[in-house]
C-alpha cells in the first residue's frame, strides 16, 4: 500500500468518523437535550464543549485539513477524479472546519464564560434562547457538509478502485 493509498483511507476514516458524531448529535442527542430545562441544557453543553476539546477528537477534526488536500494535489490531472477529492476538501475546510471554528466555537466560548449557578432563571431562558438556535443552525449545515464530504470520498475511492480494475 503506498502513500497515496493510505492517505485516502486516514482521509476518509476521519471525515467519516466525524461526520458521525455530528450526525449523532444532530439525530439523537440535540433533540434529546432540547427537552431539557434551561438550566439543566446549558449546563450540559457546557460540559459536552470542555470535554469534546480532546486528542482524539481533535486528531479526527483536524486530520481531514491536511489529508485531503494532500490527497487531491496527488490526485491532480486524474479528472474528474480529482475534481471530486477537490469538492469534498473545500467542503470540509469550508463548512465543517470554517463554521465550526467560526460559529460554533464561539458560541461554546460564550456560553463557557457564564457562571451557571450564579445566573437567575430569567437569564438563563435568554441565554438559551441566543445559544441553542443558532449553534443548531450552524451545527445542522456543518452535520450535512460532513456527511457530504464522506459520501464524495466514499464515491472517488470506489471511482477509482473501479478505473483501476477497468484498466487491468
């Protein structure tokens, strides 16, 4: 396996792996937490933003900004194969990294710097208010350019293994 190969794969491992925690919290946990009185809500996300800021996840988060590129500049001259590497790293790059760093970020930043238990409940229900729907927002946009991103990578790897049996 060369190096090529194996960028692709780390490539699509990561964006695929993240494009399920989004997914997760977009079907699963966000409409769960949404039932959630204010207090209780803002305080889980609150935890859920100190504990996400991890190796791991970072690896898995940052790794696609190097790999893919790296991946379509090697895939450069094999068109359309390399216009679809090209579509799913400015994907990425763009609204998966770009509006989580951006927009969600900040939100969490936000929302970290407030004392919860010294917050009276008025407060809290404003709070939630300026919180909850526009990091839903950004996070729904950043949920469906990731799954995108994986379904293009998916498509390029099975286009090109099939140009390669295609040519044998």
């Amino acid at each position: 396996m060369n190096l090529l190969k194996i960028t692709e794969i780390a490539a699509l491992l990561c964006t695929g792996l993240l494009a399920g925690v989004f997914f997760a919290f977009e079907t699963a946990i966000n409409p769960g937490l949404q039932r959630l009185p204010d207090l209780t809500y803002l305080s889980t996300m609150q935890q859920i933003n100190r504990v996400i800021q991890n190796p791991v996840f970072l690896f898995v988060f940052m790794a696609p900004l190097f790999l893919t590129p790296f991946a379509t500049w090697q895939q450069w001259g094999k068109f359309p194969l390399a216009y679809t590497w090209l579509l799913a790293t400015v994907l990425y790059v763009v609204a998966v990294f770009g509006v989580t760093i951006f927009f969600n970020v900040p939100l969490n930043e936000l929302l970290d710097k407030v004392d919860l238990s010294k917050t009276a409940e008025v407060d809290l229900q404003s709070l939630r208010k300026h919180y909850e729907m526009p990091w839903s927002r950004w996070h729904s946009l950043r949920t469906g350019a990731a799954v995108l991103a994986f379904l293009l990578l998916i498509f390029a790897l099975m286009t090109e293994k099939a140009n390669i049996t295609a040519s044998q």
